[in-house]
C-alpha cells in the first residue's frame, strides 16, 4: 500500500519573514509546503506543480494584488483553491474575492489555531470565510 502523500500548500507573501514563519508553521501541521514572493512566481511554480491543493493568497503583493493574482489562478485552473492572507480587507474587497472564487480568508499576523481551522475546512470543501 502506498503511504498517502500530504497535502501540498503553496504560500505566496512578498515578506521573506512572514513567507519563513508560514512555511513552518504549515510543515508543523504536517502540509507539503511551497513558496513564492509574488504573484508571477506564485503562478509559475503552480503551473511546475501541476497544481497544488492550497493556495495561501497574500492580498497585498508587489505589482499586483491578490485579487487580480485570484483571477489568473482561476484562468489557469478553475479548480484552484485559494485562501487570501490579510491583515485588513474592506467588506466591498472581501466581497470582490468571494466572487472571483475565493474559498476563504486569514488574517494576519497569522494564529496557529486559526491557520490550522481554515486550511481544513477549505481541503474539505467547506468556506474558509
């Protein structure tokens, strides 16, 4: 029987620290984790994947936001999930993402806990809001 493999996340923040500090925490709760500084590199390394299973969206990355980052992962796959890491969304924003597919939100700086909470619920079909 071959050993079920974890699954793999892929944290995208612009802060080298907070993207360190991610990745820990995530490999702690035992995901495959992948990185990467902005939204071009997020894509990139996602299309080197074949996909991953999460997407951990910083909102506010260099060139351009999270929400237009959303819309070219929703192009190049419609199956994308994507969780977008904030420290502060307008409700017009947060309304904005839930429409370009969205499946959760996180705030930053991130808790363990609620890390841990909306990347289960989102693997498992159910909101992250």
């Amino acid at each position: 029987m071959t050993p079920k493999l974890p699954p793999v996340i892929l944290l995208v923040d612009d802060d080298p620290l907070i993207r360190d500090l991610g990745q820990e925490l995530l490999e702690h709760l035992g995901y495959r984790v992948e990185t990467a500084g902005d939204g071009s590199e997020a894509l990139a390394k996602y299309r080197r994947l074949g996909r991953a299973d999460l997407v951990v969206l910083d909102y506010c990355l260099p060139g351009q936001n999270g929400r237009e980052v959303l819309k070219e992962f929703r192009i190049l796959d419609k199956r994308a999930r994507v969780l977008v890491a904030s420290g502060f969304l307008s409700s017009l924003d947060m309304a904005g993402l839930k429409a370009e597919g969205a499946l959760g939100l996180i705030n930053k700086p991130y808790r363990l806990t609620d890390l841990q909470h909306r990347i289960k619920a989102v693997l498992a079909g159910r909101s992250g809001f």
